[in-house]
C-alpha cells in the first residue's frame, strides 16, 4: 500500500475516532494547538485556528457538557448528535485529503462517517453500562482526554493516531458482550428516532423479524391471533442488555433475542403496575413485579409503552 494511502487511512481512523468521541472538544483542541504552533493543519482545515471557530467550540462543548447532566435533555442531545458527529468526521476527511482524487477523498469521507458512528455508539453504550459505577464527571473527562489524543495525533503523527485506535478497539475487545450489546443498543435506538419521525408507531409482523429468528419460531396455532412483534431491549441492574425482539400472540409476551448464536425466549410475567418513563431515545417500562427484575426499553419505531404494558396486562398465567 502507498505510504500516503496509508498515512491517509491513519488519519481518518484517528479524526473520526475523536469525532465520535468528543466533536467539539475535538474541534477547539485542533484549532489552538494550531494556533500555538504545535501543528500544521491540512490547507483546508486552515479555518479551524480562527479564533470565531474556536469559540464556538468551545461554547458548544460547554452546552454539551450542561445538557448531558440533564436526562431528558441529554438523550434529545445525543440523538441529535448521532446525525452531527459522524457528518462532521465525513466533512472534516472529505476537506483533509483536499489534495487527493475526488473518489479517494469521497471513500474517505464515508469510512469517517461510519467510524465516527461507530465511537459515538460505543460511548453512549459506555456510559450506559458504566455511568453509575464511574461518575458521569470521570466519563466526560476520559472522553474529552481520548479525543483530544486522537485529534492530535491524527494531524501530527497519523502512524501514532492508528496506535491509538487499536487501542481503542482492544480496550472494546476487553470491554466484552457487555458494552457491545448496550452499544448496539444506542445504534439501534438512533436508527429507530429517525424511522419513527417518517413512519406511525404499530406492532410489526412476523415478517419484519430476523430470517435467522423468525426460523426459530413454532408454527402458530390454528385459531390464533396473528403474532405481533416490536424491536425492543432489556436491561438488568447489573447492566447486563439483550437487543431483540418483543412478541405478543394475544396470551403471552415473550423476549426473544441471541445468545451465544443462538436464540433465545424469555417469557415476561403479569406486571401488575409497570412504571412507564418517556425518553427520547426509548421509553421504558420497569418490570420490577417480574421475576426477571428486568427494564424493558421501547424503541421509538414501535408501539407506545401503554400499548405494550396493555398487553404485559394481557398475560396468561
């Protein structure tokens, strides 16, 4: 491989990286430490260092942190968040390889954006399993450390920065199941927001589920309702997720998911009197009355929690 392919691709790991962690953060360091001589930003990032950018960096880091510390506000931020960072990593890239052919530079911009979706899914996820053992504070100053890291290193030692992001995806490798399925969850969520803006919020069929899921279903019962299904998570106190499916033939409401490769029915008891919390992301539904002790999290292409706790309601015993 060329050294300057190479040395491109290292640079968009470790932008886009820094992008999906800390956009702004990211943003405000570039351009002073460009400003205090320490590096040479690409022709076309050359904006970055004006002081009008720097500002609003930094007033936008400092927005960030404020609505992150608010629940409901903090999820509307990092939905909307989902759509700026990685947009921002493919713009940045597309304007940093100026000097390549547009292909290359359009490539480039893409593979940014996927990465930077792909941080951005994994700090959320991050911060769902993490946050009540860490401290929200130490989260925010680990990321805006990482991002600043990456940033730097991506436009001055590009070999360093690609260092970094294997660090990065060997501490998710460490991480384990764990995070990997709380970061699905936040990129599922996402992808379900924008969904549920275009289409209405109802039961799915069978049909919409997984080949590889809807081939471990027993065929239905003749007489019986047509299964409805709705993409959904469970979560446990020991922040344990499962990403699957919620199916309601009329009688029963089970979760169905994979584990080990393989899938997997847990059947949700009664709940006599579920708690309902709206959130932007997903709404959830505490099943505190359910043996499991689990937290089943609506996402926002479904149906209304009310309607799903009519049919936990529903539940034959």
């Amino acid at each position: 491989m060329p050294i300057a392919i190479t040395l491109a691709l290292s640079r968009i790991v470790g932008a886009a990286l820094a992008c999906g962690t800390s956009l702004y953060a990211s943003l405000a360091v570039a351009g002073i430490a460009s400003r205090l001589g320490l590096l040479d930003l690409p022709p076309g990032l050359n904006g970055l260092q004006q002081w009008l950018l720097i500002g609003a960096a930094l007033a936008l880091f400092t927005v960030e942190v404020i609505a992150l510390a608010m629940p409901w506000i903090g999820s509307a931020w990092e939905a909307l968040n989902t759509i700026v960072r990685p947009l921002a990593a493919g713009l940045l890239i597309f304007v940093a390889l100026e000097p390549m052919p547009l292909s290359l530079r359009l490539a480039g911009a893409a593979l940014a954006c996927l990465i930077a979706f792909a941080a951005h899914s994994a700090r959320i996820g991050l911060q769902l399993t993490a946050a009540l053992r860490t401290g929200r504070l130490a989260l925010r100053a680990a990321e805006v450390t990482a991002a600043s890291a990456l940033i730097l290193a991506a436009l001055r030692a590009p070999r360093l920065a690609f260092g970094l992001a294997a660090l990065f995806l060997a501490a998710l490798a460490f991480a384990g199941p764990r995070l990997w399925r709380a970061s699905a969850f936040a990129a599922l969520a996402s992808v379900a927001l924008v969904r549920g803006f275009f289409e209405p919020r109802q039961w799915r069929l069978v049909h919409d589920l997984p080949r590889r899921l809807r081939g471990s279903l027993a065929p239905p019962e003749i007489g019986m309702p047509e299964l409805k299904v709705a993409r959904t998570a469970l979560s446990g106190s020991a922040g344990d997720w499962r990403n699957g499916w919620l199916l309601f033939d009329g009688r029963s409401v089970r979760f169905l998911h994979t584990r080990r490769f393989r899938s997997t029915q847990i059947r949700l008891s009664r709940v006599a009197d579920p708690a309902i919390r709206q959130g932007f992301l997903a709404d959830t539904i505490s099943l505190d009355d359910d043996p499991t002790g689990l937290t089943l999290h609506v996402f926002k292409d479904g149906p209304p929690a009310e309607t799903i706790v009519g049919a936990l309601q529903l539940v034959i015993e």
